[in-house]
C-alpha cells in the first residue's frame, strides 16, 4: 500500500451511514497497532491510541451524539524522504455524505515504509474553533512548508 492509499484508508475509514460502523478494517490496514492518535479543539487536547479512539467514537455512536459522519479530504501536501513522510491533509466533515460542511480541519500524519507497505505512526488533527478559521484558499495552509 503506496502513501496515497494509507492516507484514502484514513479517510474512508471513518466513513459511515446511519446504523451503520466506522469501517475500522481500514483503519487496521494502515495505523501500527500503538499508533499515537491527538485530536486537538477548542475543549482541549486528547490523545487516544487506535484502541481507544474506536472506544470513544463507538461510544459517542451507541449514546446518539454520533450517527452518520462522512470526512473528505480536500488537499495534500506530503514531504517524504525514502522511507518516511510527512503528510499535511485538509479535509471537510459533515454529517451525512451528502449534508452541509460542519467542520474543515487539518490532519497531520507520520508514516513509515516497512516492506512495500505504508503505516502511520502517528496523526494529529485540529479543526477551525474560536479564533481559528481555515483559509479559503486550502492551499494558504501549506504556506512555508
């Protein structure tokens, strides 16, 4: 699995209709089992494992807070050099595939190359909050890197 197919992975993974589960085999395919997981809001930091986090969403998923949930990256800058990069990945969250944009945020994943395959070590992510706005222009978010 190249870079582009671990990061759609990412993505689709989290994918998922009313009554129905995150597609966490995905997730499986790409993250290292003790993967580092930090989301980043307005209410804080939080750091999960792959473990962890699927507990937290199954959960939120099970109580009604969580039905639907539909990510779709936007755009991508990656940095690599041989067998690690950088990928910087903005992407849009709504509700529903189909539904107005709740969210747009930016993912930031560490990978490694270990016999053809691609992993993820580690993904940080942060969404727009108070006194954080994305630009409209995706690409300003790569400005410097």
């Amino acid at each position: 699995m190249d870079i582009d197919a671990a990061v759609r992975a990412v993505y689709a993974g989290m994918c998922f209709d009313v009554g129905e589960a995150p597609a966490w085999h995905l997730w499986d395919a790409v993250l290292v089992p003790e993967a580092r997981l930090v989301r980043v809001n307005d209410e804080g930091v939080f750091e999960f494992t792959p473990v962890s986090f699927r507990r937290d969403l199954e959960q939120m998923i099970r109580s009604g807070a969580l039905r639907s949930f539909w990510e779709h990256e936007r755009r991508r800058h990656v940095q690599q050099f041989g067998d690690i990069a950088h990928v910087l990945s903005v992407y849009e969250a709504r509700s529903a595939q189909n539904a107005p944009v709740l969210f747009r945020a930016v993912k930031s994943m560490q990978l490694f190359e270990r016999k053809g395959q691609w992993w993820i070590s580690a993904m940080l992510w942060r969404r727009e909050g108070r006194g954080l706005v994305m630009p409209e222009d995706d690409a300003e978010v790569f400005a410097g890197s």
